[in-house]
C-alpha cells in the first residue's frame, strides 16, 4: 500500500492545536469527521476523471 501525506493550511494546523491544548473531545470528533469526508479515497477510472 503506497503512503499518502496529507497536508493541511496554517490556518487547519492551528485548529488542530488548540483542539489537542484544550482536550475538548466533542469538538476533536466533529472536526476529525469532518477531515475523514475531505480525505476519503475517490475511485479513479482507467480512461481519466469521472465526467458528471
């Protein structure tokens, strides 16, 4: 399985620490949930991209 780097704004890094510094677990949940819709795999097609 390849490796995937995942990189994120200023702005989202900053979201992250004041998160994991304020240890609040609802808010860690709704912005992790929120991370894994952006980040989830899209199945590619062998002739190119999907055209909608």
């Amino acid at each position: 399985m390849a490796d995937v780097v995942i990189t994120f704004p200023v702005s989202q890094e900053q979201k992250v620490e004041e998160i994991v510094i304020d240890q609040d677990k609802d808010e860690a949940l709704r912005y992790l949930a929120a991370l894994l819709d952006r980040i989830k795999g899209h199945p590619g097609h062998a002739c190119g991209p999907k055209v909608v």
